[in-house]
C-alpha cells in the first residue's frame, strides 16, 4: 500500500464524523467526496480542500500553499490543510464541512 493510501485512510477516519464521505483514487492521489460532491485531494501526503474567495483567506493566513499537481500547473481553489487542523477531528470536520458547501456551490454555479 503506497504512503498516500495511508494518509487518505487517516483523514476518511478523522472525517468519520460526517456523512457519505468516500475517497476515490484518482491521478496518482486521492479525491475526497461527500456523496457526489468532490471537496478534498490526497497528495503526496497533503490534504486540499476546495476554496473559494473568501475561504482561501483562511489557508493563507496560515500559510498554506495552493496545490501543484506539477511544476506547471497550480490549482488555486484548493488549499493545503494545515497540520494541526488535520489532528483535530472537530476541526478538520469544520473545515471539511466549509470545503463542502463551497464545492457545493461551485457545482450549482455550473449547472
């Protein structure tokens, strides 16, 4: 089991709180979904979680980066979790739970 099946095994477990959260392989990683909404990456042992505007305020006052799946392309919309929210379960949830009605958001903006 390579090292990312690992930590999306841990953050699915940390997030156990929440309903109908399932992790999916996808690219190298993991995406994290909520029923059909897709909030969250596993990379490299990162989590990101799906921002907008308003809430990627929030990762950059902690610092944290955008993700980069590679050294061409930065996904500006989803942020790097910090560390010490990803070991608290209430929190990572809370997190989790802004991640979702964004990505939510998002999705109806779409349609």
């Amino acid at each position: 089991m390579a090292r990312d099946d690992y930590f999306a095994d841990y953050i699915i477990d940390q997030l156990g709180d929440l309903p109908d959260i399932d992790c999916r392989a996808m690219f190298g990683g993991h995406g994290i979904y909520q029923e059909e909404i897709f909030f969250g990456i596993v990379a490299k042992g990162h989590l990101y979680f799906k921002t907008n505007a308003h809430s990627a305020a929030l990762y950059r006052r902690s610092r944290m980066k955008p993700f980069r799946p590679n050294a061409k392309q930065t996904l500006k919309n989803y942020y790097e979790v910090p560390v010490e929210v990803l070991e608290d379960r209430d929190q990572l949830a809370e997190w989790a739970r802004r991640a979702i009605a964004v990505a939510r958001e998002s999705s109806y903006r779409r349609r």
